[in-house]
C-alpha cells in the first residue's frame, strides 16, 4: 500500500508547572522565510514537517496531508473567549488561522509544495484518515508521494484540555507533530511499509478484524490511553500473538502518529499495530512492517 | 483498506444527491429558483453580540430550527433525505460507505452556543470551545442514517467539499468501495460572520460576481449531499470525469490575481481529464464578486482557454456556503445539465470591462459534454472539477 520513506517531528509531554513549551526559535529555525502572525498550531506543523524532509528526496508534485483533532486549538479559544466574553470581533490574522488549512499554506510555502494540499480530522484516527486520503492519491497518481502529518497541540489550562480530551483528571498530557513522508509500496529504500488501514464499527469488529491476522506472527500493539479506556480489559487477551508496545507518550490525540514514529526509531523488527479510539465506539488501524522485517 | 488498485480513470457517477438552501428545501425548488431569479435579494442577519451591533447580508435556509445543534440536524435530514429517497442504501451498504464531508463551520455555532451559555451561568468555570467541532456531522450521520463506515472531515476552506468530491472518487477509483457519500454543511455562526465582517469582504446589500458593480460577498448556509457510485463509461447521466487541486502560495486569503495557479489547476483538471480546452462547454464559476477573487478568476479563464466558454456564478442566489460549496453547487449543475439547462450568472448586470469576460446573462441550453468547475479558498488552495453529462 504504501511505503514510509521518511519521519520526524517533534513531541512533549507538558510539564504541568512550566506551562507549554516556547516554540518560537524552533519554528524561526524550520522557516526559510519569515512567517508572521503564525499560531502555535501551525509553528508546530512547520517544525515537524522540516525535520521529516530533512535531507529526503521530495518530489515536486508531493501532496501534503495534515490530520488533526482539534486543528489550531490554542487560537480558536482565543478567538472565542474574546469573542463571547468581550463582544470582540475577531482580528483578521486570527480569523484566518481558525482555518485548518491555513498551517497546510504556511508549510507548503515552507517546503515549495504546490499540489495538493488537504485537512482532514478523525478524532484520534486523524493520521489514520490522513493516510488514507494520502493512499488514495497516490493510487490515483494525484500525486507520487505524500508528506502526512499529524499536529495537535495542548491548551492551557490544563483541564480543560482534559475535559476536551476525555481524559481523566490528572493524566500527563502531551502534544506532538509527527510526519511521513511516504511513497508507492516496493522502494528498496523504505523505512517500513504500511500494509493495511481499517475503520471498525466496534470492539466485536475489532475481534473480527484481529481473527484475520497471521497467528504464527509476533506483532506490537500501540494504544493511547484513551483507547485503552475505551476497550475491555479482555480484547486483546484472545490473541497471544499481540504483544503490547509502550511509546512512553503521554496523553494526546496524535498518540498514534506518534507511537508509530517511536516504533520505528526502536529497531524493532515486528510489525506494529496501531488501534486508535474514536468517541463513537469504533476502532481504526494501522498495520506497519519495518523494513527489516521483511 | 488494503492492496490499493490503480485505475485513476475509472468511470465515477453522482446517483443520487440532495440539497437545502436558501433558494428551498430540494432540487427542484433550488432549480425553480434559480432559472426564475427568484430570491437573490439576500436578508438581514444581526449579531448582536458584539461590542458594537453588526448587520451582514446573509442568505439564511427558512424553517430549521434556531439552535445550532439543532439547525445542523435539520439540515442533514433534509438533504440526506432526499438522497436516499432517489437511492435508497441498505444498513449493510451504509455500515462501510466512506463518507467525506466537507465545511468550513462544523459544530463551531455549537460550541459558541455551549460557552456562552457556561460563561452566563458561571465565568470561572466555563471552557471555550467545549466540544470536538469536527466529529458532530459525523457522528450525527452514524447515529441518525447509520453511516458508520471511514469518515474524513475535510477542511480546506471553500474548497472543502470540491475536494471531498476528489477524494471520494479516488476511494471508487482505488477500489476501497463501490461508493462513497459526499456531505457538505454549513451553518451560521458568529466565528464565520465577524470573521468575514472584520476582514470587509462582505458585500453591503447584493452580491454581483463579475459585475463592474460588485463590492463583496453574501455568506449563505445549507446543506448538500452527494452519493457517487462506480459505474460503466457509457451509462447515461452525469459523470465525475476528472479534477485536480493546487496550492498557490502567493497569499493565504487570496490566489495570486494574475490568474496563473488559477490556470494551472483548470489545465491540470482538464490534463487529467484527457480533454482539451475546447471541449469545455460551459464553466461553473468559483465567483464569490470580491475584487481580487474575480479578477484573478477571469484572468484564469483568459489564460487557460483561447476562447473562454459561457460561465456563470451560483453564489449570488445560494450565498456562498463556503467549505459546503463544492457539493452544493456540483449537485445544482448536474441537475440542470438533466434539465438541458444552465441558468444565467445570478445576481450580474453590468460587464466590467477590466476583468476582460463576461458572465451569461441568459439561461444557456446545453447538452452532453464537459462541464468545468472551479472552487477557489483560502489558504491557496484551488480545485477544478470536470463532470460529463451524458444520454
């Protein structure tokens, strides 16, 4: 389906005393111009697109794929507590960031990507529709390689980030931009190959869908913590050829991106399985195999 | 989703769709009122929860509800209703159709209604933005029609569901379904309203795309459903033949305005239609009468064909619906091209001789061929659709 030919970004759990990380000299460091009246969500976008791309052979016609939860989090409540508190309308350069695509224009600028260029959001799922749109396109020949992000960042205060979460009170929050660039299946250069991506309606589909799996093969299983609050204790436990895998992420919607991208910095050769929750009661995988595990 | 098959050419036909604007509640009102020019005086919208009390021209849908929530609802029912009364689909189709929606609002007029109603009855405690916007449609069409296959909410400003048409295509083409369901909304909201206030894009009364007299847009609302479903080359009706999308980098809240990315993605459309200019017969114009986009619209045209076809602008009776535009007005074109007809360009009268075309000022009678049409967004994204009509 799709080969990963690329990866990078960046991740931080947030430090609940020091509040979120200052991204500016990051974001000046990953522009070749100078953006002004960026948010936050897109210096994070900028950052890890340029750390994936570094030193990768992007073709001209790559498209760009951002997936994202919540998109520009920190200036949406912004926008909206002036708004709705103070009668305020909204300035034009906050207005304009409100748009989700507005950080797929500053990165395609950034990096001279000209085609296509999509947001997309899937809760939790969002790197997993991203890969999908990115798939589908490539299959077409829309494009012969796709730059896919997932950016999501966390917003102060803290609970209310929870809340919008569904996270527990108290869970380690973190945020993260985590990148692809990924390219048709059978390059000899790949990192991992992406084999298989699905939308489940349910825990009993998830089963079904796990029932299809090799059982004489050892595969890892990555999940949030809020997927795992969202499945049985006992759904995995029926399949011993699932073997946990721990990112050491905190909380947060890119966890699967993220996960994925640990997986693949750790020299594991198994084929990880990344099951990411959606607030609907449905389950949406990804099933990548290392290079070396072929 | 697996094993992907290539076939980018891959006949696409749209089956089945459904509408609500503010031109009534289904294809054949919205086509009554278009070829009558009826209703293209937009109301009056006020927001009165601002510092200083704004008015907008706003092209409102009659008869939903006023609760944000409840207006959304009412919205997907009219337009999901319609589609599945043309083509009904079974539980079984409908738990693995991949659904793509497309808007610019999404459940923002929701959560603005959820703050301030926590913000009257307590300022400490109230959280803004209080929900995840980019799943109510979703969720909304999983609960209400059982639609539970892989969703994608895709936000690329106006051109949100022209992209969405893209990218459920290549989910037929690709092989991952049979069919896939198109859904575009768009809802008032105070975000969208002030935004567009602030940015004085908006039009003081009437909105003339084209027109030596235009002065900005008129925001709209509605709703629009598309069901796109595989197919042979030869069956009879309207047909997805190709399209492409771009991102000019020249200005986020504008495409360059010497028509060149403009251009570039009518002839990639066209390129990856395997049609030439020539065999366009009309274009449904992006058209939204602010200054820069329809100068840079019509120097696209001036640029991309030797002799720019007849084309004509929807947004002046429909108000432009934004992220939901692509769908909307896909739908309304395939449906008069049923008809043999394309109306005139709405709310136009007098040419403006620097833009260097002119928009229909009839009623067209046309017949099968390529049809071309353009949505243009913020953030530089373009995209260009070519649909077949065929008997």
């Amino acid at each position: 389906m799709l080969d990963i030919i690329a990866i990078g970004g960046q991740y931080q759990t947030v430090d609940p005393d020091q509040g979120l990380a200052n991204l500016r000299a990051a974001a000046t460091a990953a522009c070749r111009e100078r953006f002004r009246r960026i948010d936050r969500f897109t210096q994070m976008a900028l950052i890890g697109s340029a750390q994936c791309i570094d030193g990768a052979d992007v073709k001209h016609d790559a498209g760009l794929y951002i997936g994202s939860r919540f998109a520009s989090l920190g200036n949406i409540t912004k926008v909206h507590e002036q708004m709705i508190c103070s009668g305020v309308v909204p300035k034009p350069a906050n207005f304009i960031n409100t748009l989700s695509n507005s950080a797929g224009y500053f990165v395609a600028r950034n990096l001279g990507l000209r085609h296509r260029n999509l947001f997309v959001s899937r809760g939790d799922a969002s790197v997993v529709a991203a890969l999908q749109l990115a798939a589908m396109d490539i299959g077409t020949g829309a494009v012969s390689q796709a730059l896919v992000g997932a950016v999501d960042e966390a917003v102060l205060p803290l609970e209310h980030h929870r809340f919008r979460l569904g996270l527990e009170t108290g869970t380690e929050v973190g945020e993260g931009s985590h990148w692809f660039l990924v390219a048709p299946e059978g390059r000899a250069d790949s990192l991992a190959s992406i084999t298989d991506m699905a939308t489940l309606v349910d825990e009993r589909a998830l089963d079904q869908w796990l029932n299809q799996l090799d059982p004489a093969t050892e595969y890892r299983v990555s999940l949030s913590p809020w997927t795992q609050q969202r499945m049985t204790s006992s759904c995995l436990q029926n399949w011993p050829m699932l073997k946990g895998f721990d990112p050491a992420l905190a909380a947060y919607p890119g966890h699967a991106a993220g996960a994925l991208i640990r997986y693949l910095q750790s020299g594991e050769n198994s084929p990880l399985i990344v099951i990411a929750a959606d607030t609907d009661g449905r389950f949406h995988t990804v099933v990548t195999w290392p290079k070396a595990a072929f | 989703m697996k094993d992907l098959k290539r076939s980018a050419t891959a006949p696409v036909r749209i089956v089945a769709s459904g509408i609500v604007s503010a031109l009534g509640n289904g294809k054949r009102s919205n086509l009554t009122a278009l070829f009558n020019d009826i209703a293209t005086v937009p109301g009056r919208l006020s927001l009165p929860h601002f510092e200083a009390p704004i008015e907008v021209p706003y092209q409102a849908v009659l008869g939903a509800p006023e609760s944000a929530e409840g207006r959304m609802h009412w919205l997907l029912n009219q337009a999901i209703g319609e589609l599945l009364a043309e083509h009904p689909l079974t539980l079984e189709q409908r738990a693995t159709i991949p659904v793509f929606i497309g808007s610019s609002c999404w459940g923002i007029g929701i959560a603005e209604e959820g703050y301030r109603q926590q913000y009257h009855d307590n300022p400490e405690t109230a959280i803004p933005l209080p929900l995840d916007g980019f799943s109510q449609i979703s969720r909304y069409l999983q609960q209400q029609f059982s639609f539970h296959g892989a969703d994608f909410a895709l936000n690329t400003a106006c051109t949100a569901t022209a992209n969405a048409i893209l990218s459920a295509a290549a989910a037929i083409r690709t092989g991952v379904s049979d069919h896939a369901l198109v859904v575009g909304l768009e809802i008032r909201n105070d975000t969208t309203l002030a935004g567009f206030h602030g940015m004085q894009l908006l039009a003081q009364k009437n909105m003339r795309p084209f027109d030596r007299q235009r002065d900005g847009l008129v925001l709209g609302e509605g709703c629009g459903a598309i069901l796109l479903s595989k197919c042979e080359s030869d069956n009879p009706g309207v047909l997805l033949q190709g399209g492409a999308s771009n991102c000019d980098t020249f200005s986020i809240s504008a495409s360059n305005p010497d028509g060149s990315t403009i251009a570039a993605v009518m002839a990639d459309a066209l390129d990856r239609s395997g049609i030439a200019p020539s065999d366009i017969q009309a274009i449904k114009a992006h058209g939204t009468a602010t200054p820069l986009n329809d100068v840079g619209e019509a120097a696209g045209m001036r640029r991309a064909f030797d002799n720019v076809p007849p084309f004509f602008s929807l947004k002046a009776a429909l108000g432009h619906t934004l992220g939901s535009c692509g769908v909307m007005e896909t739908l309304l074109v395939a449906a008069a091209l049923l008809e043999g007809r394309l109306p005139a360009s709405a709310g136009f009268s007098e040419p403006d001789p620097v833009l260097g075309v002119v928009p229909m000022s009839q009623p067209l009678a046309v017949g099968p061929g390529h049809y071309l049409l353009n949505f243009f967004g913020f953030g530089g994204n373009n995209s260009s659709l070519i649909i077949r009509y065929q008997v």
